[in-house]
C-alpha cells in the first residue's frame, strides 16, 4: 500500500470516529487514542509522510483535554463552523456600534462576559428575574478573575511606557517585602 493511501486512511479513519453521533465522549476518546497510539507505532509505513503523521498525532494530542466535551455536553456544537456565523455576527454588532474598524481592546480584556450576554440578548429579552436568579458568589468569582486580567493589563502598559521606572518600582517592593518589620 501506498504510504500517501495509509496516512489518508488514517485521517479518514480518525474524522470518521469524530464525527459519530450519539456516542458518548469516553467511547471516542479510546477509540481515538488507540489509532493516535497505532499511528505512533506505524508512522515509518507512512513512508516520507511520516512526519505529518508526526504532526497530527502532536496536535490531536495537544487539543485532547477540550476535544470531547460536545459528545458529552448537549449544547455544546461539534465543529468551530457552528460557532464562527455567533462570533463574526458579534463582531460585526460591536464594530458598528464603537466605530472601529479593529477588535475593541474591551473584548479582549472582558471578552468572556460580553460574548456571553451578547449572544443571550439576541436569543430572548433579559429580565430582572433572571438577573435575580444568577448565582451571586460565581459573578463575584468571575468578576474577581476579570479584575486580575485588567490589573495584568495595567502592569504591561506601565512597563511599556516606561520600563527603567517600572523595575525600579518592582526593585524597592521587593527591598521593602524584605526589610524586617
């Protein structure tokens, strides 16, 4: 057999255990794992295509601890192509709405929050009783989170505008944390 023919069948066969319906996430998480193992092993028969084989069986394995969740999780859709028409509408509704041509530093910084309720406002009208049934310490967290991003953010743009300063400051913290008290 061809080298060119075994790597084709490979990747048919792995696109072919991804794409079966109603099977459960652990099903084809040994399914898949047993023909990246047979590939691993076999890759020399892939002839010079075995450093694609190589690259695939890295890259499928790099993507493994997300790869499975839309087998087990109802809502969650297979492919990025259900996602991308949600994404682009959003980033089309933003750009109109600020002027911009670019992203809005905004969605990077919150992009998690506004994504979220950007897409739940199109499906049906928020009203005070859902606000009110929200879990009130998972908004704390996440506001929490979304504060330390914003802090990260703050300190990058400090020690781009002025570096020396910038290590300076971090420089005589560290002297202070080190002084007793």
């Amino acid at each position: 057999m061809a080298p060119i023919y075994l790597a084709f069948g490979w990747i048919h066969l792995a696109a072919h255990d991804l794409g079966l319906e109603e099977t459960s996430g652990a099903v084809i998480r040994k399914k898949l794992g047993g023909l990246l193992g047979a590939m691993r092993r076999h890759r020399t028969a892939a002839g010079d295509r075995k450093g694609a084989v190589d690259h695939f069986v890295t890259v499928t394995r790099s993507y493994w601890p997300g790869l499975f969740a839309c087998y087990d999780t109802a809502d969650v859709p297979r492919t990025n192509n259900d996602l991308e028409p949600l994404f682009g509408s959003h980033r089309y509704h933003e750009r109109r709405a600020s002027g911009r041509k670019g992203g809005s530093p905004g969605m990077v910084l919150r992009g998690s929050v506004r994504l979220v309720a950007g897409l739940a406002t199109r499906n049906r009208e928020v009203t005070a009783a859902d606000l009110d049934a929200a879990d009130r310490e998972e908004w704390k967290r996440t506001r929490a989170e979304l504060e330390v991003r914003r802090q990260r953010r703050v300190e990058r743009r400090r020690f781009r505008r002025d570096p020396k300063e910038y290590l300076k400051a971090l420089e005589n913290k560290l002297i202070q944390s080190g002084l007793p008290a």
